[in-house]
C-alpha cells in the first residue's frame, strides 16, 4: 500500500472512533467505510513486469482512451491516453528502462480527464525518460477529482521498465508518446491496461534486430 492510505486511513479510523465513543457507534459507520475506502484506494500491487527487448509498458492502470497522431517538434508522434477511474490503483511506472532526463510541472486546469482539451489544459507533470537508443514522454494528468500529483524520482536518475515513479490521487489521466516511426502498437482504444504489466507497443530496431518476444516477466518494486 502507498504511504498515503495509512494517513487517510488512521485519521478516519481515530475519527470514527471519537464519534463512536461520544454519540452512538452506528453515527461512525460513514467514516469507518470512508477509512476502508482509502486504505483500498491506495493499494499498490506487485506487478510481473516484461521482460522482452524493445518492450514499453503501461505507465498506469486504466482504460485507452485514444491512441492517435500529433506533431511533437514537427515530428510525427503517437499518443496513447489512459484514463484512471477511482476503481483503478493509481500508482504509476516507467514505460521504458533509461535516466530521468526531463522532468516538467505545467500548472493548469482541472478540467474532464476523459476530454480531449485536458492534454494541454489540466495540471500535469512531463516526465521524459531516455535510454541509449530511444525517447519517451509521459504525462501525469489531473482529472476532475484529481488535486495532487506524485512524481517520486529525480533528474538523472535511472529506473527499470515497470518501476514505480510516483502517483496521481483521485481519477486522473495519463498519456504517453512515442516517436511513430519507431514503434510497433499493440493497444487500441477501449483496451484495458495494468501499470507495468501490459505492453503498449515495442521498438522496432529492436523487434528487426532479432530481439525474442518471450513472455518471460520479472518483478520490479
């Protein structure tokens, strides 16, 4: 479980049991759920990350909204979007192994995360993460519910493909791009992903360079 969910969850708990203790014990069952509630919001699973060559996983748990193509630089570009609900674990990884190389926080609005302004409109952190032969970005998007995002890691420092990089609490999005020349998709829209696990797409250099497409999978904390 996130830290978190141990502060929510105590202060709830403590909450429920001083009302409990100075009125009738049934009054605190609304803050007992609200203290189950976020105890199993912020869960945080352990996940059998891909260990294939080329591999990009999923940076969050969701549905894909949209994968479509934009210009990044004058670059054809593909963006995959994947909206958390609620229900979803809102811990998020990194799509690739490499170094943190850019990290950007671009204040913003707290618009619809399911509408196609929130990419540019909404609060998010840009994290761009860069190994010997590839680039990508992602974005930890708020959404409605959204008020705080979590980015765990720094400038510079490196991460394995799955590890967990940090969270956005309460319903939120996250998008994800790629150079479109480079990648091969495996998702479209309405598809369901798990942090770390699913696959999103592969390189191709790799794939052409013989690399194997085992499922063989290792966890990563």
């Amino acid at each position: 479980m996130v830290r978190d969910g141990y502060y929510y969850g105590s202060g709830f708990i403590a909450a429920a049991l001083v009302l409990g203790w100075l009125s009738r014990p049934a009054w605190s069952l609304p803050l007992w759920l609200l203290a189950a509630f976020f105890l199993w919001f912020f869960r945080d699973p352990e996940r059998a990350v891909p260990q294939t060559a080329g591999v990009i996983v999923s940076p969050a748990d969701g549905k894909v909204t949209d994968v479509s193509e934009i210009l990044v630089d004058g670059e054809a570009s593909l963006r995959i979007s994947i909206f958390l609900s609620v229900f979803d674990v809102h811990v998020n990884r990194s799509p690739i192994a490499g170094q943190i190389s850019d990290v950007r926080y671009k204040e913003g609005k707290f618009l619809n995360a399911m509408g196609a302004d929130c990419a540019s409109s909404n609060e998010q952190n840009i994290v761009t993460v860069r190994s010997d032969r590839h680039t990508v970005v992602f974005k930890q998007i708020a959404g409605l519910l959204a008020r705080r995002i979590v980015f765990t890691k720094k400038l510079g420092e490196r991460v394995a493909a799955g590890e967990r990089v940090g969270l956005i609490k309460f319903g939120s999005r996250v998008d994800v791009v790629l150079n479109q020349a480079e990648v091969s998709m495996k998702v479209k829209p309405g598809d369901r992903v798990k942090g770390g696990s699913s696959i999103l797409g592969y390189f191709n250099s790799e794939i052409n360079a013989g690399a194997t497409t085992t499922a063989e999978t290792v966890k990563v904390r």
